[in-house]
C-alpha cells in the first residue's frame, strides 16, 4: 500500500467525511487520492484559514473533517485555530507538508520552516513530524488522539517522508 492510500484509508476507517485542500506539489497524491476516494467529500480551498473555516462548518454539522496544507501557510492560519478550532474543541488533523527542511529546492520555504513548530508550540497545538516512510504507520493513532481529545493536530510530513521533491 503506497503512503497516499494508507493516509486515506485511515482518514476513512475514522470516519472523517470532508477534506479540504490547498494545492501543494509534495502533497499532490495524497490530494488525488482523497478526490478519487467515493466517501469522502472533497473541498480544494484557495487558502488554509478558508479551509479551516470549512471544516469548521462541517464540524458544526456533525461531520468529521480534515486539511490538507503547506507549513508556509501556518502564520495566517494562527487566529483561526485559536479563535475557532481550539475555542470550539473542533478536532482537525492537518496532514502539513513541512517545507523548509534539509533538500528543500525554494529558498523562500526555508523561513517558515524556522517557525512552523514554535508556532504550533505557542499555540498548544500538538504537532508529530513523519521523517520516513514506515512512520504513517503512527497516523491511525494519531487520529484516534484528536477526535478522542477535541483538539486540532499537526502532522508534518518532510521531503524524506514523501522521498524528495
């Protein structure tokens, strides 16, 4: 099983129903496959807050959701986690691919990597960082975690995890 299928196998065995994301060339399979995949719903989104808003609606609804992002976007996104998804107790795993990191060919990605976990960090977001292949394995826990507890979850996936870019 490639790793896009076992992150949407997982994304469907916890009953998450709607997935929004924002284009992202690391993430890109992952986007295919979660479009192809009949029982999820599918929302690309132009920004990540936007996204989150739409998440939040379905969380309103009674629907599980999730995101799929880049790291860069994690500083327009701060107000809207704090403000919504933590102060509604909105479970929300984001699957972020965490640019910046070691290889990384865009020298402007860098930045963001510096901050992308102190932010997280600041705001009591728990974040996990998937270095290699083997470790989507952690994914079905960590689901598990955030709809159990009610809270958003970062899940950082590097260049290493998708083997480069």
């Amino acid at each position: 099983m490639s790793i896009e299928d076992k992150i949407v196998a997982d994304l469907v065995k916890h009953r998450v129903e709607l997935v929004t994301t924002v284009p992202c060339k690391q993430l890109a399979g992952v986007i295919e496959k979660v479009d192809a995949e009949p029982s999820i719903y599918h929302i690309p989104s132009n920004k990540e807050d936007e996204g989150m808003g739409i998440c939040a609606g379905a969380f309103m609804g009674g629907k599980r959701s999730a995101i799929v992002m880049q790291n860069t976007a994690i500083g327009v996104t701060i107000n809207t986690l704090v403000t919504l998804t933590q102060f509604y107790r909105m479970p929300l795993p984001m699957l972020i691919s965490y640019r910046g990191e070691l290889g990384e060919p865009v020298a402007c990605q860098a930045e963001m990597a510096v901050h992308t976990k102190a932010l997280l960090a600041q705001i009591n977001v728990p974040t996990y960082h998937l270095h290699k292949e083997a470790d989507v394995e952690e994914l079905d826990a960590i689901l598990a975690y955030t709809f159990m507890c009610n809270k958003p979850v970062a899940i950082l996936t590097d260049a290493t995890f998708w083997n480069g870019y």
